[in-house]
C-alpha cells in the first residue's frame, strides 16, 4: 500500500534491500567470531503457515539482534524447524500424504514468510529436526545418557491419548480434566513398557540453579520450582498389622500425635493382596477409586496401624488420594491439620484430634475446618508447647527408623511414543541379549517410508523391524517407538554453532565461546516443558564433558499473546489475521512496527486494525520528511529553538538506547514518533538548522532500524554517501549525557509548562502576553541537596548552623519545608543547568501562548517572585 501523494512504496523497498542485504551476507555469522552475541527466538513447529504470534516472537528476537548488530556485536540470530510430530502424520493422513512431504512445502512456506518480513537470520545455520543430519544427533545423545545411566526401559502406567494413539508426558497433560495438550482428548491410564530419561537425577540441580535465572521471568521460575515440586520431610514407618513396617513420608511431622487413621494407595502393594480376599476393598479398588475425584473416597480395612509417637493403633483404609507414585504410596492422615484428611475422616466418622494451635492464640476449633498453619504443639505428650519447625526436628531425631527425605513432583522423563513420524528409538532387542543400543557407526536409524495405519505404524515395517542383534549376531527387531519431540527441541541450540559437523552434535570449542544464548525469546506455554527439558539436556550435555556451560539460556522473554477483539487468535475462532494479507496491504515494516509499539513483548495485545494504519502512516510521514530534506535542505541558523531540538535528540537517543536494551521497544518507538512531530513544530516556530534537521532524521532512521529495517534502509541510502553501507550496519547512535540528566530536564519543563497552563486556567487569563519565570537562587539549591543526603533528627538545625544560609532571606521558612519533605525528595539539576534547560525551552511556551517568554536566574529575578521558587519547580508570573 502507498499513499499516491508519497513516494513510500513497501511493494518495491522491501523486496530490494532482502535482496541487498542476502547478496551482502549481511546477517551471516562466521565461524571465526568470538564470544558472539547469541540471540534466539524458540524454533517454530512446521504447521503450514506463520501467525500474527510468529510473527511478534521473531520480530522481537531481529529487532534485539539488528540492535545490538549496530552497537558493533558479532551477533547469532539463527532460525531453524521443529518438524517432527503428530500433528504432520494427522495432516498428512487428511492431504492422502507422508508427514515428510507435507513438512517439507511447510518449511518452504513459512521461510518464504520469514524472509518477506525482513528477518535478518544466518541461513547457512538452518537446523530441520526430521533431517536424518540432525535425528543422528538425537540417536547418538541418547546412547551417551545411556552409557552414563540416564536411560532406563521399564513397564509403566502411562498417559494415553486415545485420539492420538500414543504416550504423553505429564507435562502435556493439561488442567483438572486431564486433556491432551494437542486435540483436548480426556487422557486414559495405560500399562507399557517405555522409555525413561532420568531427569530426576537432577532435580536437586535444576530447582536450585533456578535462584541463577535472574535474567528469567519471576512467573516461569516459579512454575519451574512448582513443577519439581521439591518437598523437604521425614521418612517414618508405621507398623502395620500383618504387613511389618510400612513407610510414610510427611513435610508434617510435628502433626503426627494426631494421626488418627493410615491410607494406602488403591494400586499399593496392601491393597492389591487385600482386594484377593476382601469383596469390598476388591470392589472399591476395581470400581470406585478414583484419584480425580472431586472428593476423596476409601473403604475400611481390617488393618492396623501403629502411631510410633503415641503407640495407639489406628485403622488403615484404602484411599484414592493416596498416589503410589508420591511419597511412599502410604501415608498418616491427619485430620485437624489437613483439609483432604478432615473431608475423609468427617466422611468416614474418623475422629479429628488437634495437636497445633495459633502460637497467640487457643487450641483451634476443629470440627469444621482443619487448622493448617504452623504453630505450637499441644496435646502432644512431651512435645507440648515446641514449635512446629522444632518438633519436627526433634520427633525426626527421636522417632525409631524415622529420617530426613526428600520428595519430588516431578517424575522420570518418558519419551517412548508410539508414531511414525519422530526421531527411531536406536536400540534393538534380542531374547538372548535383551535390550542393545545400535552402533554409532550405523546411525542414523533412519525412518522408513511412511505407512498409513492405526496404533504404531512402524510396527507395520517388517523390514524396519527385523534385524539383527549387534552383540550376537542373532535376529532381533527394531524398537518402534520414536522419541518425543521435546527431545529435537533440548539441544537444537547447541547444533546451530556447526549445523553441517558430522563427527559430532555440535562444535564443542565454539559452544564454549557462544554459549549461553544471550536472550532467548518464546512463549511461556513452554515453561514446564521446552524451558525444563533444555536445562537438564545442557546439564547432562555438560557431564559428559561436551560442555563447559551448565544452563542454556541467560535471558528469558517470554512474549504475550496476539488477540483480536479480547479472543486469542486461532483458526478454530475464525479471527485469525494473515501476516500475508498485511504485508501485501501495508508492508512488512508496518507490521512489525504495529507489533512492537502495541505492547511491551510480555504483555498480551488486541490486534487493532486503525493501529496497523497509524503505524503505516507514520512511516509515510517519514519517508516524506527525508525526501523533502534531501530534496531542498533549510538554510537557518542556530538558536535557542534549535538548542531544544538538539538536546532533545540526545534524550531520545538515551531513551531509545535503554528501551533497546531492555526489549521493552515501546518507549523507543513512542520517543521516535514524537521527535519526528518536533521536527514539524521546530520548522513552525523558525527556518530549521540544516545540520540539526539532518542529525534529527538521522538519529530517526537509526533508531527505527531494528523495527522497520527495510523503510530505514532506503531512506539512510538517502541520508548517506553510497560508501557508508547499510544502515543495518551502521553505528548505532549515542547521546551526550546520560539518560537521568536527560528525563531530569524533560521533568523540568513540562512540569513548568504544566505550571503555566494551571495559572493560565485558574486566573483565568485570556491573552498573557509575557510570561516570566524566575529560577530559584543558588542557595535553595544548596540547600536542597543537603537535605536529600540528611539521615538525622534535625534538618533545620543542620542547614541554619551553615553560613551559607544565616543570610539568606526565608532560608529558616525554606529549611522547615525542606523537613517536611524530606522523604519524598528528589533529585534536581542544579541552578545553572536548570536555568539554561528552560532557557533552551521558552519557545515552546511562547508557541503554546503567542506571550513573550523571559527566563531569569535567581538573583536576577524580582526578590518577590523569587522567594516562591524551589528547585526543579521555578516561580511564574504572567501579565
């Protein structure tokens, strides 16, 4: 789309400078370059098209990357394909095609998408996980974890999608109602034999390593610590009736005087011998039990259980909230201090005894609700009156076999899935030998041509299956699940520093050097998945010495969602919109500017169509502003007016500079859009300074380069001799003073302006045609800055005891204000800056007013109006 009265066409820049900047090798990283600047945004999966939340994710990574580019950064900003999965197979088996060939025309789509958007990526490090060249690796990682023992193969009830027909981790099992995280089936249990990568074995490492994330997002910390679910508790065992010792583990163990009765899980080992000869336990186990229950529900036993505190004998029931895989599948009920506990026993008419009570307060009326908190011990024998955290220490010292422990929520990675299209499982089984890894030198296993089936369609590859046993020669087959794809996804980082190595998965020696990833950019979907799984790859990468780095990822943007009209954008909804229909309507360069000045990346933001045109408009009014400077340059001199200006590209430039920084764009973009405005305004109130004018377009152009690059490029080709290159570039720019001087003097005159409208307002002055504004004097200042460093009682005594003010007319008055004040102080600039800023700044209230504006010092002011000024807040008269 282009205005006709403008030259701005996106139609014929854009397409020029993706093609000068792939002719120019603009983004390719060597392989020479040292400690580069890793920039990352999280592979996409190969559905066919990219949407409006692609396109946001990835133009906030080439936004960063091309800023930190211009700052003089060797910068890594690869892209590649997350191309294995169920949803291919399913799109394959509705187009009557193999999941490869419909993988393959999407890659072809949505890179031809990506570089009509003007993504600046190293293409030479492309990675496609479904390329044998990259599944190798995938192989040859796992036979390394299982030489180091972080592969296990064992039967296991498992989640099922009987939709997708395969396994799911626990991670892609999603809310109360248990729902497949890719088709929302409600997810069954299943028995099978799977595949295990032991990440347990670091959930020490990975839950205390998380406190190191200070470059991650507080929210995905917390969900990664809640994920592992580290408890810290006691092991203590319970004799049970006929069944010896059994053990519980509570994080309560100051609670335990009031267990009242002992649950074990309906699929415990108890339980199952009890249901051979007990009809109603055998009932309740087969029929009723119900662990996602809306409430807990057991059966009676004729069991019991011994309080190794008290020595009372306390029933057993089977109970289906009791889990056999957390704790010990065992564990003591409480009911006065357990909500679950108090709902069973109130059901089952157990009773209900407390034994902790507010440490201010009585023993806690239980009947109704259980007493959670911690507190102090009552009713607990000689363990009345400790508090809870020292009862538990005590009881664990003094309790027979009782122990320290340790419990964790998260459980042992399955990546056994039972489809076609992943990565080939590299092990073989023989009846002699058993289970035996495949040769490194025959990897990769590669997939056969695809079969469409129900169940496990390599299963249905006899030539696939057969084979022979590497240890002894004999006939063997295949193992036939293929690896979940959060496998691909662990490590795909480390495989773009040498994507074509084919001795190894990565180039150790420049991982080390380029690794961690710098800032790494995706959705918070993956927190519990993508973001865990990495880490504990890297961590077990980085044991078997390919690694010097233990953790993957140093910062962390975690991008909101695109919406329209409050309503995620999804096909489903029918409210999706086509990043291809806004480029051919608007350009790429107003796309991605629409996106990044919306919201900041992690907020969520509703796609406004008038949004898209005021940012194309924008645009327009750039392109024109550069072209008419280059046409016909203005021929004026410097003044106060162009003083202003001046100063004000500096504070821009500073602004810019920390919003890059910090990937919030917003306030770039903002501080960008209002510095062209001034430039309108400048040349409204005096003929422009050439030089200034072009410094102001300049610093423009740059400034929006990293968000609308293909506009900025044409229009530096303007600005620029031929032999200055791309603005891609180009040296990013820098400002004179730091940004706090800088907002100190935006403040400052605003604030006065401010001050000029209210009186203005309230004496209801029509015409003013002078406007005075006195600054306060040099001592007011010196005054000020004592007291903003004063930590004592007496500020006025402080001040007055100074000669500097025993003189002063009102500094007595001046000192009582400044005590008043003083823990709402701030810093000001000092009297001579402040007098120069609004010096500099008086033509914007004589725009405003059509009034004369005069700026005085302290003492060249009237005294009567100067004794009303106070740092940071000049006295005003208006005639």
């Amino acid at each position: 789309m282009s205005d006709s009265s403008s030259g701005y066409d996106p139609s014929a820049i854009e397409p020029k400078w993706q093609a000068e900047w792939d002719d120019a090798e603009v983004f390719r990283t060597p392989d020479s370059a040292e400690d580069v600047e890793y920039v990352l945004a999280m592979f996409p999966y190969t559905s066919g098209n990219l949407h409006m939340g692609h396109v946001r994710n990835y133009t906030i990574t080439d936004a960063y990357s091309r800023y930190r580019r211009m700052q003089g950064e060797d910068v890594l900003h690869p892209m590649g394909w997350d191309s294995f999965g169920l949803p291919a197979e399913n799109a394959a088996e509705e187009r009557d095609t193999s999941p490869e060939e419909w993988t393959r025309k999407c890659i072809e789509s949505m890179k031809a998408q990506m570089s009509e958007m003007g993504f600046g990526y190293d293409w030479d490090r492309e990675v496609t996980t479904c390329d044998p060249e990259y599944y190798r690796w995938n192989q040859w990682l796992f036979k390394r974890f299982h030489e180091a023992g972080l592969v296990e193969r064992k039967g296991s009830e498992v989640n099922w999608c009987p939709s997708c027909e395969t396994v799911l981790a626990d991670e892609q099992v999603e809310g109360e109602a248990e729902l497949c995280w890719r088709c929302d089936t409600p997810v069954t249990q299943r028995d099978l034999d799977q595949w295990f990568l032991t990440i347990t074995d670091y959930a020490d490492e990975l839950v205390d390593d998380i406190d190191e994330l200070s470059g991650w997002p507080e929210s995905v910390r917390a969900m990664q610590r809640d994920w592992i679910g580290r408890q810290h508790g006691a092991r203590v065992p319970f004799e049970v009736s006929g069944y010896g010792e059994v053990e519980i583990f509570t994080t309560r163990l100051d609670t335990i005087h009031g267990a009242t009765f002992f649950a074990v899980a309906p699929d415990s080992e108890i339980a199952q011998d009890l249901a051979d000869s007990d009809e109603e336990v055998a009932h309740f186990v087969e029929e009723e039990a119900d662990p996602d229950g809306d409430e807990p529900n057991g059966v009676a036993t004729d069991l019991t259980a011994t309080n190794p505190a008290t020595g009372e004998e306390i029933p057993v029931f089977v109970a289906d909230f009791v889990l056999s895989d957390v704790g010990t599948g065992a564990l003591m009920a409480v009911p006065a201090h357990d909500e679950r506990d108090h709902a069973f026993a109130s059901k089952k008419d157990v009773p209900i005894e407390p034994v902790v009570k507010p440490a201010d307060g009585d023993v806690p009326d239980v009947e109704d609700a259980a007493y959670t908190e911690d507190g102090v011990l009552v009713n607990s024998g000689d363990y009345d009156g400790y508090t809870s955290a020292d009862a538990r220490s005590a009881l664990e010292e003094d309790l027979p076999g009782a122990r320290h422990d340790k419990q964790y929520r998260l459980r042992d990675w399955g990546i056994s899935r039972q489809r076609y299209w992943g990565t080939p499982i590299p092990m073989v089984h023989c009846e002699d030998c058993g289970a035996v890894p495949v040769p490194d030198e025959d990897l990769p296993v590669e997939l056969p041509e695809f079969v469409q089936t129900t169940g496990n369609p390599l299963d249905e590859v006899d030539e696939f299956v057969q084979t022979t046993c590497p240890d002894c020669g004999g006939p063997a087959q295949r193992e036939t699940d293929t690896m979940d794809t959060f496998v691909d996804s662990s490590w795909y980082f480390l495989r773009y520093t040498a994507p074509d190595r084919d001795d190894g998965p990565f180039d150790t020696a420049r991982a080390n050097d380029w690794m961690p990833v710098d800032q790494y950019v995706g959705g918070i979907e993956h927190a519990v998945m993508h973001l865990l799984y990495a880490r504990f790859v890297t961590k077990a990468i980085s044991d078997l010495e390919l690694l010097d780095h233990r953790e993957p990822f140093q910062n962390l943007v975690t991008q909101g969602m695109v919406q329209l009209d409050g309503e995620k954008m999804s096909k489903s909804k029918g409210n999706v919109v086509s990043p291809q229909n806004i480029v051919e309507e608007y350009g790429a360069d107003t796309a991605r500017l629409f996106m990044m000045q919306a919201a900041r990346p992690e907020r969520d933001f509703d796609w406004k169509d008038e949004g898209v045109a005021s940012s194309h408009r924008f645009l327009t009014r750039l392109y024109d502003a550069v072209e008419a400077y280059v046409e016909s340059p203005p021929a004026g001199e410097a003044g106060d007016v162009t003083d202003y200006v001046r100063r004000e590209i500096d504070r821009v430039t500073a602004i810019a500079d920390e919003s890059y920084a910090n990937l919030t764009f917003t306030e770039a973009l903002r501080e960008t859009r209002e510095l062209l405005s001034l430039l309108d305004r400048y040349a409204e109130a005096t003929e422009p300074h050439a030089e200034t004018v072009e410094a102001a377009l300049s610093t423009i152009v740059r400034l929006l380069a990293p968000v609308a690059p293909h506009v900025t490029e044409e229009l530096w080709a303007k600005l620029t001799d031929a032999d200055e290159g791309f603005v891609a570039e180009a040296d990013w720019p820098t400002a004179d003073g730091d940004l706090d001087r800088h907002q100190l003097e935006r403040q400052l005159v605003e604030d006065t302006r401010e001050d000029v409208r209210q009186i203005v307002d309230v004496a209801d002055i029509e015409d003013p045609n002078h406007v005075e504004i006195a600054v306060a004097p040099e001592w007011k200042f010196e005054a000020h800055a004592i007291a903003r460093e004063f930590d004592g009682d007496n500020l006025v005594g402080e001040i007055m005891s100074d000669e500097r003010f025993r003189g002063e007319d009102g500094a007595p008055d001046y000192a009582k204000d400044l005590q008043a004040e003083l823990q709402t102080l701030t810093e000001t600039l000092d009297a001579a800056t402040e007098a120069e800023v609004l010096a500099r700044a008086r033509w914007l209230i004589a725009e405003e007013f059509d009034a004369e504006v005069t700026v005085r010092a302290g003492e060249d002011a009237d005294p009567e109006l100067v004794r009303k000024a106070e740092p940071g807040r000049p006295a005003i008269n208006i005639e």
